[in-house]
C-alpha cells in the first residue's frame, strides 16, 4: 500500500493535511492502543465521535490527546459527543459546539466546529455523529449541510459516524453536495464496522469540492498501525485522508 504523502505546506500557500476520523467509544475500550493509532497516522485534525461525556470528561479527553501529541480544539460533552483535536500546525480562529433538536426518546446529537487556518489555507471543520433513527438522521444531514454552508469559509471539512451506509439517503444527499472522501480517492481499506469484522462502511470523511483529495480509507497496514490495536482501540474502524486546501 502506498504511503499517504506527510503534512505540509507549500510556497504558493496551500497546506496539505492529515484529517483522522474516530468513533472512540467513550474510551471505554483500551486507551493505551488508541492512542497509538492515533500517533501513528499523524493527523492534524481529528474528528472525534463519541467522546467521554460524563464525569470527568475533560481530563479524559485530555488525557487521550496529551498521549497522542494533540490538544482540544473544541467539543465533548458541549457537543454531545463530536469532538475535535488538533496538532499546534493549525490557528485557531475559532470554535462552535451545537446541540440539535432533541427527539424525545433518542440521544441527543450534535456537532463540534471550527474554523482554523493551516499557513495561508482557512478551513471549516466538523465533527458529527448522526443518528441511528432514519427520519432525524436525514434532518441531521440537512443541518449539516446548513452549517458548513453558514461557517464563511470557502474550503471545509466534515467526518463522522454517519449511521449509514453510503446507498442511504443521508449519505447519498452529502455526497452530493460534498466530495466523500474515500469515493474520490480510495486508500487503504474501505469498510469501518465492526473491527472485528469489517463488512460497511458507516465512518466517512467529506470535504468541499475546491479541495483537492489525495487519499482516504482505513489505515490498515500502515506503518505503525496494528490490527491487534485497531480491534483493541474501540468498536470502530479510524478513516484517514489526505487533503491539500488551497491558500484562502
């Protein structure tokens, strides 16, 4: 399997960027082999679903991204679950949590956000979880949309545990709008549920269509990135991809 290229930024502007997207179960699994897997594909976004939300959850999250050499940018418990981290390339300029409508009887959803810059390129980031329950899952999507859309930024990024699979409405309905990222540029594996059995592909990263796809998949065989973690780390499978953004 080919390497995807490292991050950096080039002489007219434009950064290229790893961005990892991770349903980490609460942490509830083993930390120790999260964390490496995290290290190992050297983002410098991580669109987190599913972050410790209760007690003592902050240090929790900080704790996860102390080991694997990042910080909080935004989300958790204010956001209902998405979270985002980040390597200190990226200036932040600035951060939004959002709660949805609260379907009775459903866990409540939301998104973290953000726009930061990496050199000259500024970009929108979020993080999301959609729901299990098909009707609300589609409402979700449309906010989604909405709120990429409202962020005032040319370039952006959103991944996540979508519920869905890529044939579903939902999904479908962003690829539309969005580029997904592994459809334009498939890398490593595809599917990102169950590790023990990898069979659907419900974790997706998007980005907006000026910027440029390089890779986008599991990152299964890549270096430093061992099954035994990946089954260890939690119930889900990470997606990485590489994207350039043009300078702003």
């Amino acid at each position: 399997m080919a390497l995807l290229p490292e991050s950096r930024t080039d002489p007219d502007g434009s950064a290229l960027i790893r961005v990892l997207s991770y349903n980490i179960r609460s942490m509830r699994d083993d930390t120790d082999a999260l964390a490496r897997v995290i290290t190992a594909c050297a983002p410098d976004l991580v669109l987190i679903q599913e972050a410790p939300r209760f007690f003592r959850w902050r240090k929790k999250l900080s704790r996860l991204a102390r080991a694997a050499n990042l910080v909080i940018l935004t989300g958790g418990a204010t956001a209902a679950g998405p979270a985002v981290l980040c390597n200190l390339r990226a200036t932040v300029e600035r951060t939004e949590d959002v709660l949805l409508p609260l379907t009775p009887g459903l866990h409540r959803r939301g998104f973290a956000t953000a726009v930061v810059r990496f050199g000259a390129a500024r970009l929108g980031v979020l993080s999301c979880h959609l729901s299990l329950q098909k009707d609300e899952r589609q409402e979700q999507g449309g906010m989604l949309l909405d709120r990429l859309a409202g962020m005032g930024v040319e370039h952006a990024v959103a991944g996540g545990d979508l519920n869905e699979r890529p044939a579903g409405r939902t999904f479908r309905r962003m690829a539309d709008d969005l580029q997904d990222c592994w459809a334009t540029a498939p890398w490593g594996a595809e599917y990102t549920s169950t590790p023990a059995d990898p069979h659907q592909r419900i974790d997706a990263i998007f980005a907006t269509k000026g910027i440029e796809v390089l890779g986008c998949g599991v990152p299964v065989g890549h270096p430093d990135v061992t099954e035994t973690d990946l089954r260890a780390a939690t119930d889900h499978l990470p997606v990485l991809a590489a994207l350039r953004v043009p300078a702003s």
